[in-house]
C-alpha cells in the first residue's frame, strides 16, 4: 500500500477507508462476499499486463503461453466443479456472461442455419443483402425471463437494458398472491410467447426452482432454456441445488458472476453443452475484447477452494443462516416474502410491516451499521428507486463465521431499529436516520428482552 500512497494518496487512503468500512458494518448485501486473501493476491499481479484475445490455443497475440495455462487450467476447474460439458472463463461479470450467451445461442440456433443456406462459410462472406436478412431474423427473436419486479436481472430483457434492444423481450412473472413460480403458468406463457430463449434465474428470489421441469417445458416448443445462476452458484457448487435444482444439469447454457455466493474475484463465466462451445469461445471478440488474465488466474483460485469439502459446508451454512433470519424477523412480526427461504437471500415487505419505503429501510439500517440494499417487490407499487423492500443476504456473514446467535441478533436490531424510524423530508420521506446508534439499538433490544422476562 506505500507504493499506491506514493503514486496516490487518495486511492490508498479509499482503500484503507473501504476495509474499515467493510469491517467496522455487518455486509448484509445479498450479492457481495468476502473473497480469500488468495484469490485476491492471484488478480493483483502482472497478469494485468498481457494481451491475449482469443481463446487458450487460438490467440491473435505472441507471448501467451502462461495465459494459455491459466485459462485452460480455469475452464477444466469450473467444468469439473458443476459438472459442465464446456466452460468459458473469460466474461469480465455477469452482464458480459449473458452477452456472451445471447449471442452464442443466437449464432448457433439463428445465424449459422442462414449463413448455411446462402452457401457461405461464415457471416464475413456474406453480401450486404445476406447480411441485411441475417441481422432482421436476428433482432425479431424472443426472449422470455422472469419480470424485473417478480426478481429477475435486469438482463432479462427489463425494457431500458441492452437485452431488450436485442431481442423482443417478453417476460413471466411470479403468482401474484403467493409470490412464487408457477410452472403451469409459466408453460402457458411459453407456448403463448414461443421464445428463441427461455431465461431462468434470479436477482431476488428467494425459493427453489425445478429446472428439470422447466428444461421439459422449453422443449415442448424448441426454446433454448438458459439459467443465470450469478447468485446462487456457490449454492450449486457446494451441492445444496442438486437434481431438479441444479441448472448446469438441464440447461442448454448456464451463466454465473464469480463473486457472490461463490466467493471469488468480481467476474463471470459462462458453461454450457457442446452445442454452443464453439459460439460461445467465440465471446472474444464477438462481445468481449482482451481477457483479463489476472481476474482469470483468481478465478481458478476461487474454483479450488470452491472444490474443497469445507466449501460445501459453507454453502450449507450459507442457507441454515438465511432461515434463521427469515425466522427470526417473522418472530418479530416482520413481513418476509414467502414465508421463507432456500437459499442465500431473505425477502422483507418493509411497507407492509412498517409503512417505510425500501429507501427509508436501507438507510435507517445504515446509519446503526448494517449494510444491505432496498429492493423491489413483485408489483410493486413504489416502483424500482423507493421500492417497498429490503434484500437481506448471509453469504458475507456466514464467511465471518457468523451463525444462529449472531443472525438471530441481526433480525433483533433490524426490527428494533425499523420500529423506531423517523421518515424524513425527502419525497418519500427520505432519508431516514434511525434514532440510535447500533450500540444504543443492541442496548434497546437487551432492555426489551430483559422486560420480556
Ligand atoms: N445476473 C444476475 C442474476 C445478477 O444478479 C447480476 C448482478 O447483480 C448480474 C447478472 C450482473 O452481474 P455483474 O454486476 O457482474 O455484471
């Protein structure tokens, strides 16, 4: 760190200022972890310097032996940690993953049968008219992902995201009164909508998914069925979503982040069946351009810890710990989605049980130390910047080796502190301070326990 304080002080002084902000608030975010001082030190290295677009093997640059090493070395960890038939290590996050998807799944399933029938032998020897027709089939495909508000990625084809220029996206979503999937109805919006791609998975949602039923369903009209696991990955790799529930088993194309419940460098990846491994290696330069061999490089230093017997007991914790939260806010008559969870994310209805925005919430909390982000409800009528919820998560906390008693005393302040709030001026009363400091709210909470008795 003197060497960055040399060259600049303000980067060394946010550095020290973000680990005492990470250490001093409990991390709460449902997508953010803490990852090992290894996979830190694999990504901060010269790595950082080498060019090496292409694939390992196939690169447009000399000199790339060892990235050839580390990035194969990544793809055969990643294929043997869920079982996938090819693996793609180089999408610099999620969005970069999905890109990398869509237009893999679009060459092999779309362009690759045009480019087959004109008689060439890729889209580089296409004439203008050929190409006209290519790109017009291309942007009148569909996509079907679950609704931004039900807890899909914005990704999913959210009207203002890249996803919904790209395709005609169309969306299902959670069943209005139970707030979970329904397959029936899901089934009849795919034979309704009859998509290119049926899109899986979530940013917030918080119950198991059958994706063996869902593969059945994308079959019965051609869809290719990809899943998004960004957040629940590390719950695959640790073998907590098994079966039915393990996306890399039924799906066509599975994208994933590597930093959230799967502890590794901020980055993404892509797995899919031989079907789209050539497409898909493709990802540079189609969509990305110079890999980043040092995130890369932590990526494979992640997937190893990730193939350890203590990762899976992690995973396993990870989720005991995001019940017992769900549990214990109920017990303190907090609305929580569903009723539950299985797996890393816990849902609150803050309108519901405190007549608070998620705003409102989000800073309350903030300001007595613990750090977690507001989030939208299925249909939610404060809409995505207010939003009448909270998203709570245990993969940070469950790192630090928190369990039941320090979760059950997070649930403790968050509903002494959400009782006690004061809206503000801001428009929707924004923002809000709760009335004490985290000290003083542990305090409170003591007192009324000892009152109880
Ligand atoms: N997919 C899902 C389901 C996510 O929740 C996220 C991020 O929150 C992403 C993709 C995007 O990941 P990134 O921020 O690395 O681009």
């Amino acid at each position: 760190l003197d060497q960055v304080s040399t060259v600049n002080p303000t980067v060394a002084r946010s550095i020290v200022q973000e680990l005492a902000d990470q250490r001093s608030n409990v991390k709460l975010i449902a997508s953010e972890n803490f990852s090992s001082l290894a996979v830190q030190l694999a990504q901060g290295n010269l790595f950082t310097d080498k060019y090496a677009e292409g694939a390992p093997g196939h690169r447009f640059y000399a000199g790339c032996d060892n990235v050839d090493t580390v990035e194969a070395h990544a793809a055969d960890l990643a294929k043997q940690l869920f079982g996938a038939e090819h693996a793609y290590v180089q999408p610099h996050s999620g969005i970069d993953a999905n890109l990398v998807a869509f237009l893999s799944i679009l060459a092999t399933r779309v362009e690759n049968g045009i480019i087959e029938r004109f008689g060439r032998k890729n889209a580089s020897a296409l004439t203008d008219s050929e190409w006209a027709e290519l790109r017009s089939s291309v942007t009148n495909q569909k996509l079907l992902g679950m609704d931004y508000y039900s807890g899909g990625h914005l990704t999913h084809g959210y009207r203002f995201n890249v996803s919904a220029r790209l395709f005609d996206a169309r969306s299902y979503t959670v069943d209005p009164e139970t707030k979970l999937l329904d397959l029936d109805a899901v089934r009849a919006r795919v034979h309704e909508v009859k998509p290119l791609i049926l899109l899986a998975g979530y940013s917030a949602y918080t119950r198991l998914i059958d994706f063996a039923a869902l593969r059945a369903i994308a079959d019965e009209v051609g869809a290719v069925l990809m899943v998004d696991m960004a957040h629940f990955a590390g719950l695959v790799a640790g073998k907590v979503m098994t079966g039915d529930h393990d996306p890399v088993a039924h799906a066509h194309v599975v994208t994933s982040t590597t930093h959230k419940t799967l502890r590794g460098p901020r980055g993404g990846m892509v797995l899919c069946t031989s079907e789209f491994a050539e497409a898909v290696d493709k990802g540079c330069p189609t969509v990305l351009g110079g890999p980043l061999p040092h995130a890369i490089a932590a990526k494979a230093v992640a997937f190893t810890e990730a193939l350890s017997p203590s990762f899976a007991s992690y995973a396993t914790r990870i989720v005991e710990n995001a019940r017992t939260l769900a549990d214990a806010l109920q017990q303190r008559k907090v609305e929580v989605l569903t009723g539950g969870t299985d797996n890393h994310i816990v849902l609150v209805d803050v309108a519901a049980s405190y007549g608070l925005t998620g705003r409102q919430a989000e800073s309350a909390l903030r300001s007595v130390g613990l750090t977690l982000n507001r989030n939208s409800l299925p249909f939610d009528a404060n809409g995505p910047w207010y939003t009448s919820g909270l998203r709570l998560g245990t993969p940070a906390v469950t790192t630090l080796g928190m369990g039941a008693e320090q979760v059950t005393e997070i649930a403790d302040v968050i509903a002494t502190v959400l009782a006690a709030v004061e809206p503000g001026n801001g428009p929707d009363g924004s923002p809000s301070k709760a009335k004490f400091t985290l000290d003083e709210a542990v305090a409170a909470e003591a007192r009324s326990r000892t009152s109880d008795l």
